[in-house]
C-alpha cells in the first residue's frame, strides 16, 4: 500500500492502496436507475495541507442522502479526528504530527469503530459502481492525474499528464445517458471545481477503477 501524501499548488493528495480480498465477501448491495442524484447538505470541506482526503470523504458521505440526519453538520474538525483515529487502527504514522494517508478500507473500519457508521460494503468494478450508485452515494479512490487539478469549461476532469498520487472522493450521482456522467465531491473547498464537485464520463471513472481504483459503501444500517 502506498501513495504518500503529496502537495500540488494548494491541494494535498493523500490516498492509499488499501485492497484487501476478504472485501470481497462483502458486496454492496444494487439497484436499477438510469440516472440518480444524491443531494449533498451543507458546505464543502477543506482538507488543506493535510493528507486528509479519505476522512474528509467519509465526513462529506455523511452529509449527503439518504442517509444525511436532519441537524447534522460536520466540520473540518470532525474529519481530522476521524483522520487521526484512522491513522492509529493502521499502525501509523499517527496524525498529527505523522501524515500517512489512508485508504477508503481504512477510514470505514475507523468510522465504524466510532460509531459513524454500522457497517460497509464494496463495489467491484463498474457495473457494480452503477448498481450501487442506484442505492446510495459512497467513496470512490483512484489514481490521480495532473490534468484532474485543473476541470474543463464544463466541470470535467480528465487523464492527462503524470500519475502524482492518489485520492478520495465522493459519488454523489450518476447520468447513463450519452457517454454517461459521473457526479463526485471533492474535499478542496469551494471555489474548486463546481462549487466543490465534478464530473467524469464513465470512459474515465472505469479507466481508474482498473488502474487500483476503489469504492466503499458506507452504510447507517
């Protein structure tokens, strides 16, 4: 396992490669739905300078339907203790002062181990993703390239240039229609992307998922 965290201009990566093949004993469940939109309360977090991303996921996951609970709000506190809860369960570095990175696997068994979640599942490839996406919104991490630092006119990221680490984002929504549009939020504030959130076509999003890309589903339940 292992893309440390790395900094590019303001945004700090910091996923790891995390698989586990008992995960696979542990499907997420699937639904049918030509497009869905999970809608995302309250603002967008802000990992800053910190390797934060799978706990800055995991926060934002929970305040996104259907599972958001009216009155929660979540800060950038809340997802560095869930951060450095995440960091002690994998053997460390321990945040702070340490900045391993984590891996969507990780901060799940972390998020559980608080009490954030009940459990959580996983989605294997994308006709799996596009299954699960029908149920609920969950965490995606993948490779990520130069070009996805810098979305498109339209919001859109795409492959171009170097690998330089990798990352955790939400899946909020999915659209089957032309070459298909996935809707994910990221953990740079606002003024990133569309207030926060992007898009990839599903070319993209299945090149990543076969690159070491992963998706956890988180679940109340």
């Amino acid at each position: 396992m292992g893309v440390m965290p790395l900094v590019l201009g303001d945004h700090l990566l910091g996923r790891r490669v995390d698989h586990d093949e008992r995960s696979r004993a542990f499907p997420a469940p699937t639904a049918t739905a030509k497009v869905v939109s999970w809608r995302h309360y309250g603002g967008v977090l802000d990992q800053g300078d910190v390797g934060s991303c799978t706990a800055n996921a995991l926060e934002q996951w929970r305040m996104t339907a259907p599972g958001f609970a009216k009155g929660l709000r979540v800060t950038e506190a809340d997802a560095l203790a869930l951060y450095h809860a995440e960091t002690i369960l994998q053997g460390g570095p321990v945040y702070p002062p340490g900045d391993p990175g984590g891996s969507g696997l990780a901060v799940c068994k972390a998020a559980r181990q608080a009490g954030l979640i009940k459990s959580f599942t996983h989605a294997f490839g994308l006709e799996h993703a596009i299954g699960a996406i029908a149920k609920g919104p969950f965490l995606v991490g993948t490779d990520w390239y130069d070009e996805m630092f810098t979305p498109d006119a339209g919001h859109h990221v795409h492959l171009g240039g170097r690998v330089v680490g990798g990352h955790e984002y939400v899946c909020t929504g999915y659209d089957q229609r032309g070459a298909g549009r996935w809707r994910f939020l990221n953990s740079w504030g606002a003024s990133w992307g569309m207030s926060g959130a992007f898009y990839m076509d599903t070319a993209t999003f299945d090149q990543l998922l076969r690159q070491d890309g992963d998706v956890t589903v988180p679940s109340l339940v």
